[in-house]
C-alpha cells in the first residue's frame, strides 16, 4: 500500500519464487477493499485496517506472517494536537 516502497508481501512472494499475475496496482485500502468485497480483486492486508472493516469480505491468515514495523515520529510534542498527545502517552502504557 505505500507507494515508491516494495511492499512486504511482494518481498515474502519473492523469497519464495512465487509471481503474481498483477495487472493493477491500487495504493488506496479502500478502494482495494472495495475491489475486494465485489469479487474483483485479492489483497493482501493488514489485521490493524481489517480490524472495523464494515465490507462484506471474507479475511484468511496466511502461513508465513509478514510482520510490519510501525514508527511514531515527532519533533516537539507539546505542538501535537491534543489527540495525538493522548495516542502517544496511551501507546506508552500499554508498551510497559
């Protein structure tokens, strides 16, 4: 999903020898969410973005996992909104 990058699962495909037949390349999860949910496309997709998915589509796991590093940048956090501020010091409880 992010565009200029190799996204993971076409890394995890590779290391396999396993090529597929891609004929587009959607960037937006909605869009590809949609595709999805009227049997014109598969994805591979995160459980974070399928969590409240309200689409009708049906979600497999998938044997290896393909893990994903999340990072939260800021320079000063005392100019973040207020809701950003929450997330952060949330995140940081439940870290401990």
């Amino acid at each position: 999903m992010d565009e200029g990058v190799v996204p993971e699962p076409l890394m995890i495909f590779k290391q396999y020898n396993f090529e597929p037949d891609t004929q587009y390349r959607v960037y937006d999860p909605y869009a590809i969410m949609s595709m999805i949910e009227h049997g014109l496309a598969i994805s591979i997709l995160s459980k974070l973005l399928l969590h409240k998915c309200p689409l009708n589509i049906i979600t497999k796991s998938i044997s290896p996992s393909i893990i994903r590093t999340i990072t939260l940048t800021y320079k000063d956090k005392r100019v973040l909104p207020i809701a950003s501020r929450y997330f952060i010091e949330r995140y940081r409880e439940r870290e401990i």
